[in-house]
C-alpha cells in the first residue's frame, strides 16, 4: 500500500507541475487578491475538481464518459469559450498601479473565482486526459486498499500545490507593488489561456 502512495503522489505531481491554465489562474489569483483568505474560493474549487476528476478515472467511470464523440466535442466546445472568454477577462483586469489593482481585486469575486477555477479543470482537456490517460490507467495495476492509497496520493497533490501556488502568487503580488509584474503576468496568463484554446479547437478539427 505504501509503494501504490508513493507511486500515485510522484505521477500526480509529474503531471501537475508544469504550466498550464489551471495553474496560472491559481497562481494569478494568489497574487491579485488582497488577502489570502479571498485565494480560498479558487483553491478549493481547484482541489475538489481535480478530487472529482480524479475519482472518476480511478473507478474508470470517466473513460466511459469520454467515450462518447458527442459528450467530448460538447465538453471541449464549451472549454474554447470560456477559455477565451477567461483570457479576455484576465487580460482586461491587468493592474497598472495600486488603484487598478484593487479594481482587479474587485473583478474576480468568489463566485467569479468558482466559476473560472471550475472551468479550468473540468473543460481543462489536459487535465482531463492527465486524469483518464494516466491516473486512471495506472490506477488499473492495484485493488482494494491499494488502489484507494494510490487515489488518495494523487488527490493529496492537488490540494497542497494549489494552496502552495496561491501562497506564492500572494507572496509575489505582496513585494510588487507597483503592480508592473503583475500587469506583465497577466498578458501572460491570458496568452496562455488563449493559446490553450486555440489548441483546442485544432484538436477538434483534426481529431
């Protein structure tokens, strides 16, 4: 049971550590929001889809799902818009001074948050095929206690490095004050954003 931890919370933290849209806007909102206590919204939301994803590939209930042409040019459909919809969104709320920066504060509200971290992770297609493609294969290979402590390993991550990415992106909006870096992170992050929807559709049409 021990091996099948380890295995679950190496391959997760493989899988969730590179740049990606779900992780900028974490990080993003770390830094935009005046209080860490306000980053609570995207963080949680954050976990418990990844949680939600997650479970699903481990009782293989998602491959099923996905199986489907239609469900999945639903679900990538309305991924492109709000992905782009959220890069239009981030890049108009770019802080150029501390005014600006509480107005920006003030445009992602908690429902907002909700809204855009739930949009993130589950029409993510990359977090969704990292999820059923990876875990959920690996997931194949234990049973019973074993395969629970793997689930679990994997859940784990996510809810110590969304919490970690938030307390860095605090940390960064905390020493730029005069909110030039975020103004630059922000382009970034809509860019980002963008690209992965752009990505997206060209999956589509190819696919």
């Amino acid at each position: 049971m021990v091996t099948a931890f380890i295995h679950g919370f190496i391959l997760a933290f493989g899988l969730i550590l590179p740049l990606g849209v779900q992780n900028v806007f974490v990080f993003n909102q770390g830094a935009l929001q005046k209080r860490f206590i306000h980053t609570l919204p995207v963080i949680l939301t954050a976990s418990l889809c990844d949680t939600f994803l997650i479970t699903l590939a481990v009782l293989g209930v998602s491959l099923v799902i996905l199986g489907s042409f239609w469900v999945k040019t639903i679900l990538l459909s309305c991924g492109i818009v709000f992905l782009l919809y959220m890069g239009w969104s981030t890049w108009k709320s770019a802080p150029e001074n501390d005014n600006s920066e509480s107005h920006a504060s003030e445009t992602f509200t908690p429902r907002k948050q909700i809204a855009f971290a739930a949009s993130v992770s589950l029409l993510n297609p990359h977090a969704i095929m990292d999820t059923v493609g990876v875990i959920g294969t690996s997931s194949l290979n234990y049973t019973g206690a074993e395969k629970v402590a793997f689930a679990l390993a994997a859940i784990l991550v996510s809810w110590i490095w969304f919490t970690g990415l938030a307390v860095a992106g605090r940390a960064t909006g905390e020493l730029d004050k005069s909110g030039r870096f975020m103004g630059i992170l922000n382009k970034i992050s809509a860019l980002v954003m963008w690209g992965a929807a752009i990505y997206i559709g060209y999956s589509l049409l190819t696919g």
